[in-house]
C-alpha cells in the first residue's frame, strides 16, 4: 500500500528525482494526453517519477513525469485529472519515497459525464 491515500498540495518537484541518474529535463520530456493513453491501451499501468505543479491557462494542475510499466524506457508527462490539485502535495516524503520507490503507480479509467454528456478520463491508483 502506497502514501498515496494521504493528500495536501504545495509546489515542489521531487529533489531526488532531480538529482537521480534517470533525470531528463522538462523541455526533453514529451506531454500525452491521458485519453490518448487509454485508446491505446485501457489496461495499461503507469508508474509515477516524479510529480510538480504547473500554472496554466486554466488554473494550476498538477503533472506527473510516468512511464508506461510496460516499456521502462518511455517517459513522458501527463497531466492528472483537475481534482487532484488540492489534494496531492507534490513535496510529501512519503509520497516521493513512493515515487522513488515504484510503488506510485496507476491505471487510466474512463466513465461518461453528464454534465458535459461525453467520456471522460480519470485515474485510479493501484
């Protein structure tokens, strides 16, 4: 079981992720949507490098740094569904130990909104 059932939110990257031999600067790690992922694949499992808070054009969000548990080598970033930006804190030590650790990891579900009547993605942690 992972820290990740605990949540709060301030703004840091995972410092170790930072000095670890897998860092790949930002600007080099390409973004996918989490609904293309799950066209691919809706099976596939994710695990989590490392995580930090983004501004944008709608509000903060928070961005995991994942690779596909299937294929080690292909990191990109990922946006996580809105809902978590007042509930993860990107700075947790447990959290980044998880994260450090292989032990933050997820899946992409989909299910059908009614108020925006079309399918949505969320994700669940495993």
């Amino acid at each position: 079981m992972s820290n990740f059932s605990k949540f709060n939110h301030k703004s840091l990257i995972n410092p170790n992720y930072q000095d670890s031999e897998q860092y790949i600067p930002l600007k080099d790690i390409p973004f996918k949507k989490s609904a293309d992922l799950y066209v691919i694949n809706p099976e596939m499992v994710f695990s989590i490098r490392a995580m930090y808070r983004s501004s944008g054009d709608y509000g903060d969000q928070i961005v995991a740094i994942v690779n596909a548990e299937s294929d080690p080598d292909s990191v990109f970033r990922m946006a996580l569904p809105r809902k978590y930006v007042e509930v993860i804190n990107v700075d947790d030590a447990g959290l980044i130990a998880d994260c450090n650790q292989g032990l933050a990891r997820f899946r992409i579900t989909q299910y059908h909104s009614k108020r925006f009547n079309k399918e949505l993605n969320d994700i669940e942690f495993l």
